[in-house]
C-alpha cells in the first residue's frame, strides 16, 4: 500500500509502540474474514496479527478520509468508554465530527430525530460493539472505515484495520491515524515527528485518577488525648454534675439546695407520706 515509497513505509520507531502497546496481540478467536491477518498463535492462544497489514490498512484509510474535502461530513464513533477519549482527540485533530456514548438508534435513517446525520464517511472503532452505526450506514450506502479484532466480523465494512481493541491499542492507533491524516493533507511535515503526545488519546480510569487525588491530598493528623487527661476530665465531668442545683419538694420535706453535696443529703424521709 505504500506503493514502494520508502517515505510511507513502516518505521522502526512505530513498530516498538505498536508492540508496546500490543496491537499485534488479537484474540483466542478467529474470524473467517480475518484469517488473512494473522500470522500465527502464542502459546497461550491469542492470535498474532501481521502489522505490515495493520499499516497498509491504515495508511489506505487515511486516504480514504483524505478524499472527503469537507472534514465535517466524517464521522467517528466511540461507544465503548475505552474509545471515547481517543474519538473525541482524533476528531480535535482532523476535523471530523464525534460521536462518543451511547449511538441513538436511528440517527442516520431517522429523518425526523434532532441528531440526524448524513456523512459521507463512517469511522468506528470496534465493529463487534458498533453494530449498530454500521448496519445503518449500509442502508443508507455510506462507507465504514473499523478497527476490527481477529474475532471481529466484516459484514458491511469496506475498510477493516486488524488491530488490538484495547485501550492502549486502540489509543496508538487513533494517534497514528491523525498523524497519518494530517500528513497526507500537508498540515504537517513528514520528516518531522509530531508534537502531539500518544498518551493525550488514552483514556483514563476513574479509579486511577481517585488514588492519584487520594496521595495528593495531605492526611489529616488525628490528636489523641492522653489516658490521664482523660480520666480527670471525666472526674471533673461527673463534679459538675454533682454540683447542680437541686429543686425543693415540699410534699416531701425536701428543701431547695443551690449548693454542692451528695444526692444520699435529700433521702426521703421515712415517715413522709407519698399520697
């Protein structure tokens, strides 16, 4: 695909991060249609995708992106929530239109929903969870460009990208794919590496962010009183109580006493009569 140029050819520098980040690794399963990817099986089972194809692939895509000449008329979905920072970056980079979250059924054969669309060109990044978009898409004879796994089926895709749909693989590959992009439209020069850092596409675990705000923050330091403090201030508390004044009760012969004393002072007498 890169047509014997040795300036689209794949770079050393991008096969150590598709390795890094393990878009050679498919899965346990195989698809008919995606047998022609794969290279052979590791010993736990997992299919080895052929990158030279992954970048033949990829570069044929962005050709295909390139040919729209209003960038708005793509559209790129991320469903999954490890798709979703990457789709919102590449769409930032290039100019497509996003659509990240949940898909509404029906937004592009539905004339009458707000969010009707009618692109020119479709991207999905998993097209076992994006079934939907797709199906759509080739009712309505609109091109799918997917990032298809090695169990991933290719009905009603016309441009598949074997690849990993994790989100370290499937972040490197829509990084490489705006570099690729706005390389062959001549933003950016090809000799010169881009600015733009990898890590901007990866998504980002709620939970790693809450333990990175939880060693942020200072720890409060917790004073504990001293035993002794402790028991005198409770010696002291029950003194208090001792000392409050006591109402008088006349039909008992007990008089007011504003003064401090024990409690056995105001025993009822014994010939005192409770009726």
């Amino acid at each position: 695909m890169s047509g014997g140029s040795t300036t689209l050819e794949l770079k050393e520098d991008d096969i150590r991060m598709m390795v890094a980040a393990k878009v050679h690794l498919g899965s346990t399963n195989t698809n008919y249609q995606m047998q022609q990817y794969v290279y052979d099986r590791n010993h736990e089972g997992n299919h080895i995708i052929r990158l030279n194809k992954t970048w033949e692939k990829l570069l044929l895509a962005c050709r295909a992106i390139c040919a729209i000449e209003n960038p708005a008329d793509i559209v790129i979905i991320g469903c999954q929530p490890s798709c979703q920072r990457g789709a919102l970056k590449f769409a930032h980079y290039t100019g497509v239109t996003s659509i990240t979250g949940r898909y509404t059924p029906g937004a592009f054969t539905n004339q009458i929903q707000s969010g009707f669309k009618e692109p020119r060109l479709l991207i999905v990044c998993d097209s076992k969870a994006d079934h939907q978009p797709i199906r759509e898409a080739s009712s309505v004879n609109i091109p799918v460009i997917a990032f298809c796994n090695t169990d991933s089926p290719l009905q009603c895709v016309d441009i598949g990208i074997p690849c990993n749909n994790d989100k370290y693989s499937i972040a490197l590959m829509l990084w490489m794919l705006a570099r690729e992009v706005r390389r062959m439209r001549g933003e950016d020069l090809r000799t010169q590496p881009w600015d733009v850092m990898m890590d901007l596409f990866l998504v980002r675990e709620q939970t790693e962010e809450a333990a990175e705000g939880a060693e942020a923050e200072t720890q409060e330091v917790v004073y504990e009183q001293p035993a002794a403090d402790v028991a005198e201030a409770d010696t002291n508390d029950w003194g208090a109580e001792a000392a409050l004044p006591v109402a008088g009760m006349p039909e008992l012969n007990v008089a007011a006493n504003a003064t401090a004393g024990s409690w056995t002072a105001y025993d009822v007498k014994p010939d005192a009569s409770w009726t």
